[in-house]
C-alpha cells in the first residue's frame, strides 16, 4: 500500500501540496517530469540518503528528491547528454554542494560510483520513458 505524502514532508518537498490529477511539476525549462508524487511514494527518500538519478535530464525529479534527502543527503546525477545535464546543472545550482553531476550512460553505473567513492546508494531511479 503507497503512503500518502500530503504532509508528511511538507516542511522539506520541493512539490506543491495540490499537484492535481496530472501529477506534474511546473518547471522553468519547459519540461515537466510526470510521475513525481509515485517517484516519491517508491523511493521513500529521506534526510542524509544517498540516491542515484540515472537519467537526470533537466533535472526535474532530482529536484523533488533533493528536497527530501538535506540535510546531509546527496543525488549523483547521471545523463549520458552533456547539454542536458548542463541544463540540469543550472536548475540544481542551489543544490550545488549536494549533487554529483556525471555524464555518464546509466549501464556505467558501477563503476561511475567507484570512481566517486560510493560502496553504497540508498536508492536509485531512471526515467526512462515509454
């Protein structure tokens, strides 16, 4: 059963507390990232977790974790398009400290966190379309 995360996280998500029935963020850059509240219900992330965006794009769900992972938590942000992550890079520049931008193909993964250092993530997730 999902947990209904009006409230819960109030105080640290980054989503608007009435997203309505499209379940979308509003975004600067002309993407909105679907799916976010599910993204959150799954992934569950909380303060000081590590967790791995593998395919960060614009940067539109990183966002929303970030939100719930600080203080002390990190998104190493992947994406395999260095003008997507650039685009990302700037969305997340007040996160700049707590992200881990990397371009990189996601299938790179283990050994992209060996290179960083990281014997462990807290949780992982990729948008990888229909």
């Amino acid at each position: 059963m999902l947990t209904d995360l009006a409230g819960v996280h109030q105080r640290q998500c980054l989503i608007p507390p009435m997203l309505g029935s499209e379940d979308r963020l509003p975004s600067d850059f002309g993407h909105r990232p679907v799916m976010v509240r599910q993204t959150l219900e799954l992934l569950r992330p909380m303060p000081g977790a590590i967790i791995v965006d593998a395919t960060v794009g614009l940067g539109g769900h990183a966002s929303t974790v970030l939100g719930h992972v600080l203080p002390g938590g990190r998104v190493i942000a992947l994406d395999r398009d260095g003008e997507a992550l650039e685009a990302a890079r700037k969305r997340l520049s007040e996160f700049a400290p707590a992200v881990t931008f990397v371009q990189e193909d996601f299938r790179n993964l283990p050994s992209v966190l060996e290179r960083l250092g990281f014997r462990r993530v807290d949780g992982l997730f990729a948008d990888l379309g229909i």
